[in-house]
C-alpha cells in the first residue's frame, strides 16, 4: 500500500476535509435551502468510521484534516472524533470550520480534545443582514464564540466571509478592521455554484476576488506572501497588521493545478473534486469490511484517479453541481 496519494496528474493529496454531519443549525442563503430534507442517521458515517476515515489517510500520508459540515459543533460525539484524530502520528494540523454559535459552549472542550485551529464563517457584521443571510443565526452570539475560542487557547483563528454583490459587499471594509482589531485573519470567498438556491440569482450576487481586494486597496496595502495553510486561500498582509488577508477564488483564481485536497462527505462519498460529481463510496467499503484498514485504503488508492484535471465554475448562474454545500461539507 503506498504511503503517499498522488493523481495521475502529479498531485500529491496532503490534505482531506471531512463532514461529520448534514446538518446545521443556520440555513445559510448561499448552502442550502430554507427547507432542507437531512439524511438519515443510519446514513451518516459514526465516530468510529469517521476516526477509521481519518486513519486512513494519515497514514497514507495527509498532513492536514479539517472537520466540516453542514455543522460540526450539532454533532454528537464531535469531541471523541477529534480527541482519536489529534492523536494520529504524522497528522499537522487538524482544523474545523464552524459558523460560531456553538463555541461559547463548546470552544474549551474543543481544545482540550486536540483541535488546533477554528475557521469561522462570517459574512456581515449586522445582526439584521446576518439573520437575512443565515435565515435563523444570531450576530452577538456568534461574536461571543469567537471571543470564547481566543479565551479557550486557539490562536490564527480565521474568518471566512462569501461575498455577495447587493449584499455584503459594501461591507468589506468594516470586516476587515473588524479582523483587525480582533486579531484574526480573514479570508474573502467567491461564491461557489453547488445547489440549486432559491435566495437570490448567482450570476447577479457574484463579486470576484479582484474586486474584494480593489476595495480594501482603498485603504490598505496588501502584500502579497507565500504563506500556506495548505488550502487554497492566497494570502496577503498588512504592513501595520498581524493579521493576514486570504482570497478563495474557485472562479476567477482557479487554483486546480495545485490542488492537494479531497473530501468525504457525511455519508462517506469520497469526493476527488469540489466542482465535479466523480465520488467513491467508503460508507460500503467501512461496512461491508468493518474495521479493514487496508480494504479502506485500497478504495482511497482506486478512487485517485478519478480526480479531474480541473473543475468547470462558471459565473452565469448555471448550476455546475446540484447538491448543496452543506452535503458536500463546508
């Protein structure tokens, strides 16, 4: 079994996101529609073959896993996982994306589990605009998250912010001096084309990451640096700053010819792409071989190849992929 996962274009998978659950406790405009069906539990991958997933790769060489979702901090167990996970020898860095109203409860748990880093989705600092954009989160409790995760130990803790024209983008200014002064960094995210959204139209809402930086060029300089956190955000600073500015640009960045990652959704579909449907089921593989590691490994190697050169985004509104990004994990 090799101990390194590289595709047939030369790529070497360093990186894997795991989604441990469908479900959320926002309905964010962008991910998922208002009234979401969510798979049943017998469907979602447990603790045990999720912490069996992350073996997996580790040992085949992943230096980096970050925990998605839907929601990572409704999932039951959440704390186990991560407590097996950090333990793995070879594993860097092991990070989670959440969108904050949880972290106030749970943010010193989470440290003591293991977890090194936290991403945080924010999109807007107006407790009326983020109700509009999550459809039931509550700004100030959010806010409080991310001061709990600073006083339970995490530091680099980043915000992630989707950009959309006519609806936050007069706000890019005020998020980054609100990362700023919280002493964070932040990363701006082009809109990505997965599901069907009802909210708003895509090819009117896109704002490309050139137009995020024009505006903060206004007032800051960025310079650019070759810092990575092995994902796909190119980062800049701020002479006056510590904390960095990050661009996700599916769209007018393609960043393919690098890319390093792949995920496994809740159901465990290994998915080889972000923009293509090419997936491989593990969720079989784990129960058709319980506790086989080499079976699951040999179903990880098999899969590689079918990881596409590229993705096909397109910004006219068309819908490249119809399942929501909280199936596919955030």
């Amino acid at each position: 079994m090799p101990n390194q996962l590289i595709d047939d274009f030369g790529r070497h998978v360093r990186y894997v996101r795991i989604s441990v659950t469908d479900r959320c406790d926002f309905r964010c405009v962008y991910c998922m529609s208002e009234e979401m069906t969510f798979l049943p539990r017998a469907q979602v991958l447990t603790i045990e073959e999720l912490a069996m997933v992350a073996r997996a790769f580790v040992e085949m060489g992943v230096e980096k896993i970050r925990l998605t979702g839907g929601e990572p901090l409704v999932r039951r167990g959440i704390d186990q996982l991560i407590e097996q996970t950090s333990a793995l020898p070879g594993l860097r860095d092991l990070a989670m994306t959440t969108n904050g109203a949880g972290l106030v409860k749970h943010a010193h748990r989470l440290r003591e589990a293991g977890l090194g880093r936290l991403n945080i989705s924010l999109d807007t600092l107006d407790p009326e605009r983020f109700r509009r954009l999550t459809r039931t989160g509550d700004l100030p409790r959010v806010l409080d998250g991310l001061r709990a995760a600073r006083d339970a130990g995490f530091d680099r803790i980043k915000l992630n912010a989707v950009i959309l024209k006519g609806r936050n983008d007069d706000e890019v200014l005020d998020l980054v001096e609100f990362a700023r002064n919280e002493q964070v960094d932040l990363s701006f995210i082009e809109e990505m084309p997965l599901g069907e959204v009802s909210d708003h139209s895509r090819a009117e809402t896109f704002c490309s990451s050139d137009e995020v930086k024009a505006a903060i060029e206004q007032r800051h300089q960025l310079i650019p640096t070759t810092e990575t956190t092995l994902g796909p955000s190119r980062y800049f600073r701020m002479s006056d700053s510590e904390s960095r500015i990050g661009f996700i640009s599916p769209h007018s960045h393609n960043f393919c010819a690098s890319c390093n990652r792949v995920r496994v959704t809740a159901e465990g579909r290994l998915l080889l792409c972000l923009g293509n449907e090419h997936s491989v089921d593990l969720r079989a593989v784990l129960r058709q071989h319980p506790g086989n590691l080499d079976a699951l490994k040999l179903a990880i190697v098999k899969a590689l190849p079918l990881k596409p050169e590229r993705h096909h985004f397109t910004t006219d509104g068309d819908v490249q992929v119809v399942r929501f990004m909280n199936m596919t994990g955030g």
